[in-house]
C-alpha cells in the first residue's frame, strides 16, 4: 500500500497545517494514484480533511469529492482517515460536543462514499489515538494540554467510538481501521533493574485498542466488534530505553540484543485482539529506505509463516514531504522525491532505489 501524508493539525508555532494541500496532492490526485498503480500498488492511505470541510457545523465537500473520484477512476481502494490531528477551528477538542459533532460528520462523508462510490468504505475514524493524546499535552501539537493525557486519550476515544457508530448506521458494511504506533521499551542498558517504567510504556501502546473494543473504559461505548480492523504503524526509532529515551538500532552492525524482530511484535498484537492486521505506516529516510523496507519485507514473511493473518504493509508517506515544524526539511522518506518547480507542481521523481527494494519485496511476499 501507499500512504499519503494528511495531517492538517495546527503545530507547535501555532500554524494550520494542510499537508495534502501543501504536496499537492489534492490537485494531482489522480496522477498520483496512478503512479501507485505503475509500480503495482492498489491500496492506499489518504485523508478527508475534517478541519478544512467543516464550516460550523455545515459542510463543502468540494475537497474530497475529486479525489474520491480519482481514486475510483484508477481502481485504488482507499482507507480514509477522517480527523488525522486536525479538527475545525471553532471545536472545542475537550467539549461534550466534539464527539458529536465528528459522529455527525463521520456519517456525513459515509453517505457522500456511498454517492459517489459503489465499493465498500473504509475509514479510520481517528488516526493514532495514542500518540495523538501524546503529542497534544505537549507541545507539538495544539491545544498543547499539558497533564490532561488521560482525558484526551479518553475523548479520543469517545470520538472514534461515536463516529464508529454513525458510519454504520450509513453504511453497516463499513470497514473501521484503527492506526497506532508499534512500540517496544527496555530499561537502560547499565540499569537493566529498572523495569517498571519500560513496561509500563510498552504497555501504555494499548490503551486506545483495549478502549474502541472496550476492554477498559467500557462508559465510553466500546465494543468488540468496534475494533474491526488493527493498524501498526512501525519505525526504525520504534524502540528505546525508558527512563532515558535512548533508541535502539536496527541496521546492520548495531547488534543490540534487546531489539526484539517485528515479526514477534506483531505476533503479538494479534495475539492479543485475534483481528484482521496490516502495517498502516513504515519507512527511513535517505539511503536507508531500501534496507528498511527489504528488512521489513523478510519479517513480514516470517509473521505470515507464522499464523500473523497480516493483510498489507503501507509505505507512509509514498510521496516526500517535509517535516511539520520546517518547511524547508524534507525528510526524504517517499518512494517519491518531490522537486521544487518555480511557481508550478512539484515534481515527483520515482526512488530507483527504493523502487528496486518495493519490487524485491512484492516478490517476496506475493
């Protein structure tokens, strides 16, 4: 799969950001997913953008309704995140009627799916509950609440649950993604007898899970059935010490035996929630995205062998983009590089490298 990168919070300068605007991908949709379809890619992650569509409550679809034609057009199905960090301006985020008012939305852009689509709708309702809560109570993201992480993480929770129920009220055939970081945390190296805040953070990557299939929390509404299907996303900087935050490193020659292989993480998971599964964001940057993705390839082999039902890994974001805080970083993470073309459209400029390891890779696991 391919991942384009939708966030459209407002950042730690105070900005709205708008990413999909930002890549142009909201003008060249179709030409992007028909770059997808070039290099045999036929799924995709893509954003609705609730901040920009919602206007107090009423709604001007023109944003999405082109690229939901698009992706129609070029045979791509699309899971679409419908709050990726952002939400409309004169929202409050902690209110009683936030919940409400993304449900109402939620059902709204089902219905405009069912217009203009006969394919089933997958959405995820709200993209990394987890380390949305983690990075809105400081100061990443607005409203930067710092010390109220439990109860953002549960009006997250709420919201997701609550748009859950409006789509399949629209559409009971719906399919909900749920989207969070795949983590693993070990004491520091030379203090190996501090376990208790390392577990206590590897186990904290659940929560937003345990609460949409409610597990925990079971005043917020949730359901097993609600935690259709999981989404992991996984990283190179995935794993590192606590107390400290020291990572620990994958690459060759690192040889750190406290990484544990992806293949068992995700072992894991499905231990845990017995649900459909699929890697929903992994890259590297620079020289380092063929490596990262042939290594990611031979681990999902290992976890289909394994009895992981793992559906599909999702290269996020397959365009490049630049980094939230500064415009002028490209992180250089896209099977796409992306050049500046005066006043006109970036340029996507196909990886070789990184399109030879994704060829290797859809070999391997096909």
């Amino acid at each position: 799969m391919g991942g384009f990168e939708c966030s459209c919070q407002i950042n730690s300068a105070g900005k709205r950001l708008d990413m999909t605007a930002a890549l142009q991908h909201d003008r060249y949709a179709a030409e992007d997913y028909r770059r997808l379809r070039e290099v045999g890619i036929a799924a995709a992650r893509d954003g609705v953008r609730w901040s920009l569509i919602d206007r107090g409550g009423g709604y001007d679809w023109s944003s999405w309704i082109p690229m939901l034609e698009a992706a129609r057009r070029e045979g791509v199905q699309v899971i679409w995140d419908l709050c990726h960090y952002g939400w409309p301006d004169d929202l409050d985020i902690f209110s009683g009627e936030f919940p409400r008012r993304f449900a109402r939305f939620a059902a709204a852009a089902a219905r405009i799916h069912r217009e203009h689509t006969d394919e089933t709708g997958f959405y995820a309702p709200v993209n990394e509950i987890n380390f949305f809560t983690w990075a809105a109570t400081r100061r990443l993201i607005f409203p930067y609440a710092y010390g109220r992480d439990a109860e953002l993480k549960r009006q997250l929770a709420r919201a997701a649950i609550s748009g859950v129920e409006a789509i399949r009220e629209v559409d009971p055939g719906a399919r909900m993604v749920f989207p969070e970081p795949l983590i693993h945390n070990v004491p520091p190296r030379w203090r190996p007898w501090i376990t208790g805040p390392a577990q206590a953070q590897r186990e904290s990557q659940y929560e937003a899970w345990d609460m949409i299939a409610g597990r925990v929390a079971p005043e917020l509404g949730g359901a097993a059935d609600y935690l259709d299907i999981v989404g992991v996303n996984f990283y190179a900087a995935n794993q590192w010490e606590v107390p400290g935050g020291r990572k620990l490193h994958w690459d060759a020659g690192s040889e750190d035996p406290r990484w544990v292989p992806l293949h068992k993480l995700l072992a894991g998971v499905y231990e845990r929630y017995r649900r459909p599964l699929f890697i929903a964001e992994t890259s590297h940057y620079g020289v380092g995205r063929a490596d990262w993705l042939r290594e990611v390839a031979n681990e999902s082999l290992l976890a289909r062998r394994g009895g992981v039902p793992l559906e599909a890994v999702c290269l996020y974001p397959v365009i490049d983009r630049f980094d939230w805080e500064d415009s002028n970083h490209w992180h250089n993470s896209g099977l796409w590089d992306v050049t500046k073309n005066g006043t006109g459209p970036y340029h996507r400029v196909l990886n070789a490298e990184y399109a030879a390891a994704l060829k290797e890779a859809q070999q391997t696991l096909r």
